[in-house]
C-alpha cells in the first residue's frame, strides 16, 4: 500500500525555531534608519515592535526555543502534514516524486499564524494592547486577527483595494475573530488620504497598506506594528515548517532534490526551504527555487539595494532586491505576491546563488491550479500555484532529461476564499501581464540617491 501523508505526533513538533544567520557564510549589510541612513538600533524599532522581536531580528542563535504558550497553539493544526502526490505525478505521467507540506490546514487556511502567533505572544507578554497590520490576499490579515483573539490583543487591519473588493469574506472571517478592517487606502490615515486625494480609484499595494498600519501604530504607545513577512523575525517563525518537513521526509526514506516555494515577502519559501539550506551549506547538493509573479518581480527583475518596506518611507531602509517602493504592481489574482521587495534573507542568498528565483504569468499558474485540484483535491491559493507551476515544470524537465528527482514543495494556503479568480479563470477572463520595463525603471530611478548596498 502506497503511504500518501507522513504525519509527526504533537510530541514531535520542533521545540525550537532555526535561524539561518547563524550558518550565512556572508555578512547581511546592517539595516538602515529611515531618516538618519545610519545603522538602525533597537531603541529605534521599539516604536513598532516588541524587545523579544527585536532581539530576533538581529539574533545569531542557531535555534531560538518556541514557548510553551505558541506550541500549545501551533498543537491546534501542528504538525501539518507532507503528502506525498501519487496522485498529481499520475495525472502530469512524471517519474519524478512529488511531496508537498500541507500549510492550508491551519484555521486561517495558510502558514502564516505560524507568525501571527509567535508576534501576538511577545506583544501581550510586553503588555502592548493593539496590534496593526497591513494584508493583501487577506491571509496574513485573519492569520493576525486569529492570533489577538487568543492572546486577548485588539487588531486592524488595512486590506489593499483590490483583495478587499475581491474577497467580500476575508473581511467577514477578520471580523469573526474580533478585528477591524479597512480597504486600503483608507481615510484613516494621513498617507491614505494624500494617496486617495492624487488617485481616488487607486486599487492598493501592499506598500501604502503598511504605511497607513505604521502610521497608526507609532502614534499610540500601546500599540505595536506587526508584519506578516519580509523580516528576519518572521523567516525565522516560519522555519518551524522545513524542520517538520525534514523529520517527515526522512519517514518517506526520502531527501528532496529541489525545494519549491512562492514568494511574496519571502515567509513561506523560508519557511520550507531555509533548514535544507542548512544542510546545503555544509554541502549537501539542492536546488532552492522561489517562484514569483511576471506582474511582480522583484527577484528575477528587481535590483538588490537599499529601499523603504513602505510607500510612504516609513519604515527602516533594507537591502534587498526591489522593483521601487512606488511601484504598484497589476491587478493579478494572487494578492498576497503583490509586493515590491523581498526579505533580505532570501534576496541576499538570490544573489549569492544559493537560491533561484523564476516567474510565470498567471494563466500558466492557474493551469497548474487546476491540474492539482482535479488531482490532489484541494483547491490551491493563487500565491501557492506558483509553486505548484514550478514543481510541474521541474517534474517535466526531469523527464525530458530521463532523469526522476525528488520534488518538495510549500503548500502554502488554500483557495477558498480566491473562487472569484477561479472564475474569471474559467470564464476566460483572466489576463497575463505585461510587464513594463520603462515603469520600473521609473520607479528604480527614483530609490537611485538611497544609500548603496
Ligand atoms: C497562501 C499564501 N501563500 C504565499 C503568500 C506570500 O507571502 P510570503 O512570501 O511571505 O510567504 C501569501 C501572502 O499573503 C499567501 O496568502
């Protein structure tokens, strides 16, 4: 008998988190204050974060423990599960294996509490009262709403237009778990207004959401700023993923040839593929691929150097690879990629060569979509059918080359709430993207007086 799902008991559930600073055979360039361009420091980030965050932020322990009071939440849907998908590698007739990691099976549909509830945590133990929060996909949004509410923290939430007015029950899921959302930009902000006066039709990024979350947060001292990825700390949450992942693919008898994951911020591919890149560090052979919309590439087209997080040049200056902070990416369907940089963890190892990074349209990446679910069952998240599209892709390359690999890659989240895509899917009606180079050249002349990497 074929065993489909390799499961881990609770007892086995990593009890500490890897943080892949500890192992970079590079130095990262430090972090920069956004109005002094000096090196950043802690007293600088406690406006928007908690002590415990900030230590994270710039820790070089290899392993830093999961408190009792996160695992005993993570235990509500951790371990999630790898499968094994018999199923799609008949449908696409590959030799090649392919396993995913189930993270849609969280209560919020996606990986992304695996943060919200690490961030909720550090925040009420320092008795911080209100979180904010940008989202785009609506993921990260409930992910945080569904984290307040068990730590007992207020939360708003600023949903970029575009998802906003896609996704009706996003909202309606946010406000289930107690939180309040806003369509971004919103008239609660200064930043949104000016955005809302020069464009009242403006559909959002995931750039002016953040500003409008910061602003609101910086101007009340009980209330923290909390971000659902891009960040060492949150990288770092995320990990608990590859660590499970490794102790269920060594009960397949299995170690992956290459590790798959789309990107948005980067929180989910470093989820899965940073403890492998441990492993690759000391040697092993693997092929790490990030996989990113056409409409947003800020890894294959971005360039690696010093830019704001945010629009509105709030936050701190990192480096990494971006497309501009004012670009505003196309209305594609897979909101939760719309975002114009990258973590700097995963840019940096882009650029070093330890990782590749490709993009695809999103036709392509909804073809993928539905071969999975007619084959695997469950429906995928736009976002995470980029991954799906690579893993296809790789499967099929193997084969022309008569070769069978080992394929793992993130399931980041389920689709449930993104139907309206399929729609317009199946209707004909969604559109491929093209890309205008003389926009991001644009907007990349205008981070050119930033300080260099
Ligand atoms: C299902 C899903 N996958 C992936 C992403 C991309 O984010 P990240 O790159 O931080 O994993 C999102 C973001 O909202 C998401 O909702």
């Amino acid at each position: 008998m074929d065993q489909h799902k390799f499961i881990l008991s609770e007892s086995e559930m990593p009890k500490a988190w890897y943080n892949i600073a500890a192992d970079l055979p590079f130095e990262m360039p430090p972090v920069l204050h956004p109005g002094t361009q000096q090196p950043i420091t802690p007293d600088d980030l406690a406006p928007l974060f908690p002590m415990a965050i900030i230590e994270q932020e710039v820790s070089t322990e290899r392993f830093i423990p999961i408190p009792e009071a996160v695992q005993e939440i993570y235990r509500i849907w951790r371990p999630s599960p790898l499968v094994r998908a018999y199923r799609l590698e008949k449908a696409i007739g590959t030799r090649s294996k392919i396993y995913f990691k189930n993270e849609s099976v969280s209560p919020a549909g996606s990986h992304k509490p695996n943060t919200a509830v690490a961030q909720a945590y550090y925040n009420a133990k320092e008795g911080v009262k209100k979180l904010t929060t940008e989202t785009g996909a609506g993921q990260w949004g409930s992910a945080l709403a569904l984290a307040c509410n068990f730590f007992g923290l207020e939360c708003l939430v600023f949903m970029v237009r575009v998802s906003f007015d896609g996704k009706p029950y996003r909202k309606s899921m946010i406000e289930s778990w107690g939180a309040r959302i806003f369509a971004s930009p919103s008239k609660e902000t200064a930043c949104g207004r000016e955005i809302l006066a020069r464009d009242p039709e403006c559909s959002g990024s995931l750039g002016i959401a953040i500003s409008e979350a910061v602003e609101v947060a910086v101007a009340d001292e009980k209330t923290k700023y909390s971000l659902g990825s891009v960040l060492n700390h949150v990288m770092l949450h995320q990990t608990v993923i590859g660590e499970e992942a490794q102790q269920q693919m060594k009960l397949a008898g299995d170690y992956p040839d290459i590790v798959i994951g789309c990107v948005g911020g980067g929180s989910n591919f470093a989820g899965i593929s940073f403890p492998f890149i441990k492993d690759k560090f000391a040697g092993k052979k693997l092929q790490a691929i990030a996989v990113e919309p056409t409409a947003c590439p800020s890894l294959t087209k971005g360039l690696y150097a010093y830019d704001y997080g945010d629009t509105g040049k709030l936050t701190p200056l990192v480096a990494m690879y971006t497309l501009g902070h004012n670009f505003i990416p196309s209305r594609i369907h897979a909101g939760g990629l719309r975002y114009h940089g990258a973590s700097p963890l995963v840019s940096r190892l882009v650029k070093e060569g330890f990782i590749e990074a490709r993009s695809y349209q999103q036709t392509e990446v909804f073809q993928a979509a539905v071969t999975f679910a007619r084959s695997e069952g469950i429906i995928p998240a736009p976002e995470t059918a980029h991954a799906i599209r690579a893993t296809i892709d790789e499967a099929k390359k193997a084969d022309e080359e008569g070769v069978s690999k080992t394929i793992l890659f993130n399931f980041s989240g389920h689709g449930h709430f993104d139907m309206s895509a399929y729609d317009a899917y199946f209707s004909k009606r969604l559109e491929d993207n093209h890309f205008s180079d003389t926009a991001l050249q644009k907007n990349l002349a205008e981070i050119a007086d930033l300080p260099k990497v």
